[in-house]
C-alpha cells in the first residue's frame, strides 16, 4: 500500500465530484485531502490525497473512465512539497518582523533537508483575528501560529484554547498585553527572535524541544 497525489481536470457538471470520490472509495482508497476550485471556460480542477492505494494504474485507468475526466496527473503530496507550515497573525509591522525572523531560519532548515513555509495575514481587529485562528483547524499543514500584536485576549484567547485541544500546534506569542499569553506555549518579546523559536519549534533538524519548558516561559 502507497500513498499518492493525484491532479483530476474535470469538465464542470453536476455530480462529477460524487462519481469519483465514489469510485475511489470502493477501491479501499482512503482520501485524507481535498482540494476543488473552478477553472475558466467550464471546467475544474480537483487536488486529492490518497492513502492506502495498492494499484495506482488500475484506478487512473478508471478514473479516465469517468466522462467527465479530461487528463489526471500523479505528483508528490503538499506534505512532501511545502511540508510543514507556520502561521503568523497580527499587526503589519510585527508580522512582517516575524516573518523576517521565520523566513531567515526556515532557510537554514530548508537547506539540510527540511520543507517549512511561513503565510502571513496582517490583521487588526479582535473578531478578525479570532476568525482567522478558527480558520487554522480547516487548513491543511498547520504546526504553529505565531500571534504578533499590541493587544489580543478575549475572543482571541478562547479561539487559541479551543484549537490547541483539536490539533497538535505550537501557539507563540508576541510579550503583549491582554489574556492570550495566558495560552500561548511561548511568550517572545522580540519579534524577529518569535519567528526564529517558531521555525525551531517544529523543525526535526532543529534541537530545541518546545514540550521541555515549564509554563508560558518569556524570552
């Protein structure tokens, strides 16, 4: 049994998606990512990771059986490609500082064989934030949030507690006033040194292990 990743072009009809996520599922194929969009001109393009597939030819050469099916294509999985990722939320100027520090360590990692990306969404406002963290749970990859404001608590804090117990993620925190240090795994006061710990934290070259300190420890 292998694992693959597979690109279906489509013509956009009705029922395409159904017939064959169907038909996978009857070859025992577990799909543990889907990705859909609308191209131009009628026809769409559907990103699937599958598990467990014993005959990757045999269900292609189905797949194509399929009317709607234009070509398909076999390629290496997000994971493989961009592998782990980090999420930064806050403020313009200290996300971009972050970022900065992520950014220069993911390149150190990255060159021995690592696979980190860092996304940045600079945003104000405590509703957009706390929306934005809620997302983190409906996107693939995420390994930690890294959380770059002046203030945040509230709604904030409640959203971050409530994703730290559905998934495995690293939450840091900028040293800032309100309640969300209070859940953070880390509190970094400088921003650039918040991206660097980010990228430590969950890279396997790395040789800093977050779980080993006590508390919200500030740095």
């Amino acid at each position: 049994m292998s694992d693959y990743a597979i690109t279906i072009r489509t013509f956009e009809k009705k029922g395409v998606l159904d017939g064959i996520t169907s038909l996978i599922a009857s070859k025992g194929v577990n799909i543990s990512y889907t990705h859909l969009f609308i191209n131009g001109e009628n026809t769409g393009t559907i990103n699937l990771e599958l598990e467990n597939v014993s005959d990757i030819d045999g269900l292609i050469e189905e797949l194509n059986t399929i009317d709607a099916v234009k070509n398909i294509e076999i390629h290496d999985s997000i994971n493989t490609i961009y592998g782990k990722r980090i999420v930064i939320f806050g403020g313009g100027a200290q996300v971009s500082q972050v970022a900065l520090g992520a950014i220069t360590e993911a390149d150190r990692h990255n060159i021995r064989g690592e696979r980190i990306s860092v996304d940045t969404t600079p945003l104000v406002g405590e509703d957009n934030i706390s929306d934005a963290v809620s997302a983190l749970t409906r996107i693939p990859r995420v390994s930690a949030l890294v959380l770059a404001g002046s203030l945040m608590g509230g709604e904030i804090t409640e959203t971050v507690a409530k994703i730290k117990k559905e998934q495995d993620i690293v939450v840091i925190s900028l040293n800032m006033p309100g309640s969300v240090t209070e859940v953070a795994d880390l509190i970094v006061t400088d921003p650039i040194q918040a991206g660097v710990m980010a990228v430590m934290a969950i890279a396997n070259t790395a040789v800093f292990d977050i779980k080993k300190l006590k508390g919200n420890n500030k740095f």
